[in-house]
C-alpha cells in the first residue's frame, strides 16, 4: 500500500479550531509492505532504522500506534510480521509524513488480516497514528492521504472534493528544519488565549479565504489564488508559526516569477509552497535548489491511498 503526503493551500493551524482549510495530496508516498515471518516476531523496519513492535523507543511512533491499535481490534496474526516502510517524505517537513504512514500502514494491516479495506475502519485506524505524533489532529492531513486530489476540509462536515480542469503546478521547499507539529499546536492555543477576539476574527478570515482558495482553485484562477495565499502568510505569521528563516525564504521567492508562497503546515521550520507563473516553475525550482536541495515541483491533483504491487 501507498499513501501520499501533502500540502495546505490555506487554513491550517485554523483548521483545529473549526476553520475550513483547502489541502491536496503530493507526488511524494509513503510505501508500506506487510509480510508473514517465521516466530512470532513483529518487526518494523525501512532502509535507515528498524525496531520491534513493542520496543519502548520513539522508532516509527505513527506506525506503532495503528499497529498496536489494530492487533487490539483484530488480535495478533497467528505468525510474525514484517512491516517495511520506505517514505519519500521527511519526517516533521509539514508535508504529512505521520499521516501517509498512518494511513499506508493501517490499509497494509487490514489487507494483510484479509479485511475488506473501507475508509472508515482505514481513517479510525490511521487516525491513532496521528494522535500519537500530533495530540489533537484536525484530520486534515488523513484525508489527503487517503482521499488524494484537492479538497475543502472542515472538521465538522469532513473533505469536499474540488473538480479541477487542468493541473496546477506547485513549488514545494523544505527548509531542512524538523520540528514538532505538537508544539506548534500548543504554541498556537497560546495565542489565541492571549488574544481571543483577534484569534477568533482570524479563524473567520481564514474560512473565507479557504472557501475564496476552492473557488479559484476550481475556476483556475492562478493570479487570484496567489494572492489568497499571500495574505494566508500574513495570518500565520501573526501567529507565530513563520521563522526569520522562513521570511527570508518567502522574499527570495517573491522576488521570482510567483503568483504567491506561504507556509505549508505547522510552520516553525517545515516547509513552505508557491504558486509559480506559467512555464516558470523551472527557473523557481533552479533559484531555491542552491540552498534547498530536497525543493521539488508537484503536480495536482494525485492519487490517494493505493494498492502497490
Ligand atoms: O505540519 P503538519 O504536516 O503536521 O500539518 C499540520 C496541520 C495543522 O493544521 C497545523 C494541524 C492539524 O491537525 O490540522
């Protein structure tokens, strides 16, 4: 099974706190392959690091979470296990690692028990992957990898698709800079006790950006988009979540041939996106690479949780 990880277009930090957000999946997967072993055994392993299920250590803390989840529900395979995972996507870069390992690993294990594979039992399980990472997630960055395309998400009513003509084109740049999305979380609910009213009008904006992001998304109105990601900038800064780092990157971009660059994610670190102009996305991609050598372009929409063969 593969998942993918993703990017925010606007509303995130918001998005706990009830705001819409708009997400989409990403050319980037994680990839999980669950195998029967002689014993009784339950090893995780990926190409850097490998632990035992039950091992006290922070080793694949998402995949454990659904693993043990998912043996409670189920009970224990009558053999032991292998589960490998090879992900494309750096952990704590604010492009849903956690999430697209929660959600590969827990279809893997369903499959693997001969489970019919449905959404619910697929998010239920991933989502204690994601408690285990993140404490209070809104769900947003599940939905992505499961569902893939573009959609509009609220915690209430859940992702709505957006129909989508032609794709778009986006610059993705990890700042290099891991960090927890826990902390952030806590950091934001800082400000908004500090700051009620102001947090509570910011929240609204960023529901109107986020349904103002889904129209222009769907009528492929990239100058218009841009410029609502711009101004998402400015709310999360105000925040807290950017960086002087993450500033200084944002102007360097600004000063290409973009129509808009934000943060993606939980900020603090983490990675940022932009919107490039027609037939730029190279020369964008060549200005960043110097410095951010892992910055890759993305297509959208992609596909969401697959079988992989
Ligand atoms: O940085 P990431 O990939 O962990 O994104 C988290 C998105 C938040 O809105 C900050 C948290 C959430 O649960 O929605």
């Amino acid at each position: 099974m593969s998942a993918p990880g993703k990017i925010i277009l606007s509303g995130e930090h918001f998005v706990v706190h009830g705001s819409y957000a708009v997400s989409a999946a990403i050319d980037r997967r994680v990839r999980v392959a669950i195998s029967e072993t002689p014993g009784q055994e339950f090893e995780i392993v990926s190409n850097e690091e490998s632990s035992h299920l039950f091992a006290d250590d922070e080793r694949f803390k998402a995949a454990k979470s659904v693993l043990r989840r998912a043996i409670e529900q189920y009970g224990s395979p009558p053999t032991g296990i292998r589960v490998e995972i090879e992900s494309e996507i750096p952990p704590g870069s604010g492009l849903g690692s956690s999430a697209a390992t929660s959600v590969a690993t827990s279809a893997a294990f369903v499959s693997f028990m001969g489970k019919s594979v449905s959404s619910e039992e697929v998010l239920r399980l991933a989502s204690e992957g994601e408690k285990s990472v993140h404490g209070n997630p809104s769900g947003i960055d599940m939905r992505a990898s499961y569902l893939g395309g573009i959609f509009l998400f609220n915690k209430g009513s859940g992702a709505k698709p957006i129909p989508i003509d032609r794709a778009l084109q986006f610059l993705v740049v990890f700042s290099g800079k891991s960090r927890s999305t826990l902390e952030l979380v806590s950091k934001v609910n800082r400000k908004r006790e500090m700051f009620p009213a102001s947090f509570d009008r910011l929240s609204q904006t960023a529901s109107f950006l986020s349904l103002e992001v889904a129209q222009a998304v769907a009528k492929g109105d990239l100058p218009y988009l841009g410029s609502l990601m711009n101004l998402a900038q400015l709310s999360l800064a105000w925040i807290g979540v950017s960086t002087q780092e993450l500033d200084e990157l944002i102007e360097t971009i600004l000063c290409g041939d973009v129509f808009g660059v934000k943060i993606t994610g939980a900020g603090g670190g983490g990675s940022i996106i932009a919107l490039p102009k027609p037939d730029k996305a190279d020369s964008l991609l060549h200005l960043v690479t110097t410095k951010y050598k892992s910055s890759f372009l993305t297509s959208i929409p992609q596909e969401g949780l697959r079988w992989e063969s």
